[in-house]
C-alpha cells in the first residue's frame, strides 16, 4: 500500500515535467573584500604629567641640613646656660623648615598651582589595523544543458546531472 502512494505521489509531481541531461558544469566564482588584521607597532613618547614635590628637590636633605647647620649657628648666639642649647635647637629646627619650603616653593598658599611639570616617556605602542584583501570565492555552478539543438544554462549551488524542465 505504501508503495503505491509513492509511486503514485511521485508520478503526478513528475507529470508535464522531463529531464535533461547536464553536459557540463562550471564553477562560478565571486570576489569579495576581506578585513585582514595586522599588528603595527611604533615608538611613541607619551606625555606624562610629574609631580615637582615628588621630585629630589622636595626632599632635599642636603638644603635641609645646611638650613639646620646656618639656623643652629644663628640660634646659639642668643640665650646663656641652658638657654643656648635650647636656642640652638630652635634655631637649628627653624632652619630646616626655611630650607623645606624654599626648596617647594612654586606651590601658594591655596593651592591654586599644580605642582606638575611635562614628562616625556618612550614607549611601544601597538596597534590592530586592518588590510582589505580581495578573495575569490566559489559562488554556485553554471550547468549546461541542449534542447533541440540549442544550448541552455542553469545557475544552481551544486553541479546538476540533469535538469527538470516542465511543458
């Protein structure tokens, strides 16, 4: 029963139609452009900002000790007994906080300023680029077929043995 029903399904979707053999099949091709990626790579100097109260001068402890040294020298030609010494500390603590604050000077009172100066630092910077490439590519099949003589041609995306042409 099953049989019949195929039989006779696929005799009314073949009736009107014939088939004719393929003589030839071509492959079609198509270019298209492709985004290929590359690394490119360069030295670049990158602007950096640093901080002048980070720098040497901030923590001069050469101006510091000299500061102390001229404040203590200064403090002990005041005071007598035990009051020099103490006179001699003062002057000697005074003078390295002179020393501290001239040697940061460029930043006022409110802080309006920075305290940055420019820094130029070498670097390798890399980058992804693209290329465009053209590429070929397989597009389908032309299938070459003869009625009466005459030749005909059917696009398909596989090659064909025959075509069906219905009448």
């Amino acid at each position: 029963m099953k049989k019949t029903i195929i039989l006779l399904t696929s005799s009314l979707l073949l009736a009107g139609t014939i088939q004719i053999p393929v003589y030839k099949s071509v492959p079609v091709y198509k270019e298209i452009i492709i985004e290929k990626p590359y690394k490119e790579c360069t030295i670049e100097y990158i602007e950096t900002e640093k901080d002048i109260n980070d720098d040497d001068s901030r923590n001069n402890i050469a101006g510091k000790i000299v500061g102390g040294a001229i404040g203590g020298i200064i403090g002990h030609q005041f005071g007598k007994g035990t009051g020099k010494t103490a006179m001699t500390i003062l002057g000697a603590v005074t003078g390295t906080i002179i020393a501290d604050a001239a040697s940061s000077n460029t930043k006022n009172i409110n802080n309006y300023e920075t305290n940055t100066e420019k820094e130029y630092i070498k670097q390798k910077v890399c980058r992804t680029k693209y290329k465009q490439v053209k590429k070929s590519i397989q597009d389908g099949y032309i299938n070459y077929f003869r009625v009466n003589n005459k030749t005909y041609q059917k696009k398909s995306k596989y090659p064909l043995d025959f075509v069906v042409l219905k009448y």
